[in-house]
C-alpha cells in the first residue's frame, strides 16, 4: 500500500500535528474497533439473522461466509495493530505499516459487505436494528481516512 499515489497528509483532523501521535492513536482505535467488530459478528443487535430454520432470510450463506472471512481478517487486523504499534514505537520497520494498511483496507471493505448482507437480511426477517450495520459502515468510511494519515507517516518510520 505503501507504494500507492495517495494523498499525503500534514497533519490528523486537527486534533493533533504530529503524524506519529495520530498513528498511535489509530492503532490504538483499531484495536477497539475490530474488537468492537468481533462483537458485532457473534453477538448481533438482531440475533435472528443468523437463524437457519423456517422464515430464514435468503441471504444466509452469503452473510455467514463473509461473517468468517471477516473474523479471520479481524485477527490478523488485531496482529497487524500491535505490530504497527511496535513499528512506530521503535521508528523502524516500515513494512508494519504496509501491513497495517493493507488488512485495514481488507477489513474495511469487508465490513462494507457484512453491512450490506446484514441490512438486507434483517429485512428479509423483519428485524430493524440497523446499529450493526451502521457502525460498520462508520467503521469503513474512518479506515478511508485513518489509512491516508497511515501512508502520510509512512516515510518517517
């Protein structure tokens, strides 16, 4: 990712000039995010989704496939975290952040998706509580950014 022609960035959000703070601060973030989005996949707002008996919604496979593929990407987003961490705490080892960048990129699309599957499951089985979906979509639209301030910083690890 590091390779990409993205944007640099001189500074986060204005809550802070110094690119480094902000990207442990994102590290930080993701960590609670992906743990937040593990929570979302095996304790969901409407438990119905997941249900594969009679009245199940049609998009069931779908939305149990991509729940696993974004699990695993979870664990490997928190691995890639604390190795970024390390990465950005030590100054070196700029490869944590292509690593960083990418599962981030890889999680957050496929946040995108479950939220997708998700809204349209909880309408096939009249449920409405969207707030799994939502914060997935949330979650995708900070990893679009939080991955531009990552790039910014890449250069000076």
């Amino acid at each position: 990712m590091g390779g990409l022609p993205l944007p640099k960035l001189q500074r986060c959000c204005g809550c802070t000039r110094k690119l480094k703070i902000a990207c442990i601060l994102i590290a930080f973030w993701s960590m609670l995010s992906t743990s937040h989005s593990i929570r979302i996949l095996f304790c969901p707002a409407c438990s119905k989704i997941y249900f594969q008996g009679e009245g199940r919604g049609e998009f069931i496979l779908e939305i149990i496939i991509v729940m696993w593929v974004l699990f695993v990407l979870d664990l490997f987003m928190l691995l890639s975290s604390f190795l970024y961490l390390l990465g950005l705490f030590l100054g070196k080892y700029r490869f944590t952040a292509d690593l960083f960048m990418g599962f981030g990129f890889a999680t957050a699309v496929t946040m995108c998706v479950h939220g997708v599957y998700n809204a349209l499951q909880m309408i096939e089985v009249n449920c409405f509580n969207g707030s799994d979906s939502i914060a997935h979509f949330i979650y995708f639209i900070l990893w679009m950014y939080f991955i531009l301030i990552v790039n910014s910083h890449r250069d000076n690890m």
